[in-house]
C-alpha cells in the first residue's frame, strides 16, 4: 500500500502545487495568540502597553490554553482586529455567537 507521500509524488505537478497552496493557507488560518502577536509584528511589551498591563501579564496569557472571552477579545482588539466566535454544525453554515465577552455600550 502507498504511503500518502508516494501518493502526493504520483499527482501531476500542479495538483500537487494547488494542494501545497491550500495546505499553507489553512495552516496560517490557524494561530496561537502568540503567533497571531508576531505575525502582526507586534512585541509583548508593546501589546502590554496598548492593553495597560505588564509584559509579563501578555507572556502568561500566550501561555494558556483556557481564557475568559473578554481577555481574549481585548487582546484581539489590541492587535487591531475583532473577535468572531463561531459555532459549526455538520450539514450547515456556521453561526455566530454574539454577545459573549463584549462590554457594555
């Protein structure tokens, strides 16, 4: 039986580019906290000064795999993004959760 390498091998050159492309793209779809940080070129200590915290309070909050929404939402915010938290379902289009961490107007 063919590994799944051997496989990939067997596919013309740009099936095998156009699943190098989608490959890549899901993988940078998907980040830690820290890596979405540096990717956006920031450091801890200037994410730490945009949220009034110390760096070393960014550091513990990288490090964890539990947090509340609204930390994670106030750091996402940080680095000039927005929060979105999506519920799938087999056999249907997600749904977005609101109201979860949000402050009050």
């Amino acid at each position: 039986m063919a590994t799944l390498q051997e496989k990939l091998n067997g596919l013309p050159a740009a099936r095998r580019k156009k699943i190098d492309r989608r490959t890549a793209q899901l993988v940078s779809e998907e980040m830690t906290m820290r890596e979405l940080r540096k990717a956006r070129n920031i450091t801890q200590a200037k994410l730490a000064e945009t949220l009034n915290i110390k760096q070393e309070q960014v550091s513990r909050i990288e490090k964890r795999t539990d947090l509340h929404i609204a930390t994670l939402r106030r750091q996402v915010e940080a680095l000039g993004g927005d929060l979105t938290i999506l519920a799938t379902f087999p056999n249907s289009a997600p749904i977005k959760i609101m109201g979860l961490g949000e402050l009050e107007a």
